[in-house]
C-alpha cells in the first residue's frame, strides 16, 4: 500500500469515529459566519474530506474554500472532547487538505482523489 492509499485509509478510519453529534457545528467561527452553511463547519468538513475520499464528491473551487478556510482554532476538539470524543479533528482537515494540495499540484484536478 503506497502512502497515498494509507493516509486515506487512516483518515476514513478517524473520520468514522464521528458519532454526528454536531455539538462542534455551533463553536464553529467559520459556520458562524457563514451563516448556517454546514459545510463551513468542523462536521461539513469531515464529512466533504470522506465524500471526496470515497469519490462520492469531485473536488472543485467551492470544495477546496470550505477545506481551506478552517482557521484551526480548535473550538470544536474542545466540545468533542467534553463529549467524550477524542477525534483530532484539525488533523484530520490537515490531511485531507494535504491529499486534495497532491492531486492539484500533480495535475489532477478531475481525478478523484
């Protein structure tokens, strides 16, 4: 298995570990500015990385902005932790939008990832 195939891997298992609670959707500075838009929020965003990651989703312009504008501030670890997660969600969106910088750099910006 290449590194690729295991940091997709790696992130589909960490991203499963979500129990779609969306305590973290509220403390999201991002969705709250945005007004609502659920994929501006720590939850849209999990789950945008496993629908591009299971070719559900092609990423595009819009897709890369939601991954992208995270500010990494923490806030949702905090409300997932308190729940009694334990899910590194800002890792998670490191990640994914490493794989998604791979795929736009290679050239391949109409292949899934």
């Amino acid at each position: 298995m290449n590194k690729k195939n295991a940091a997709k891997e790696t992130l589909l298992k960490e991203i499963a570990k979500c129990r779609s609670c969306r305590f973290c959707v509220d403390v999201c500075p991002t969705y709250q500015a945005s007004e609502g838009v659920e994929s501006m929020s720590a939850y849209g965003r999990l789950q945008l990385i496993k629908y591009l990651l299971t070719g559900i989703l092609e990423f595009d312009d819009s897709l890369t902005y939601c991954l992208y504008s995270c500010l990494q501030c923490r806030r949702c670890e905090v409300v997932c932790k308190s729940k009694g997660q334990d899910i590194d969600i800002c890792k998670i969106i490191q990640m994914g939008r490493s794989l998604l910088s791979q795929n736009l750099v290679q050239g391949n910006s109409n292949e899934k990832i």
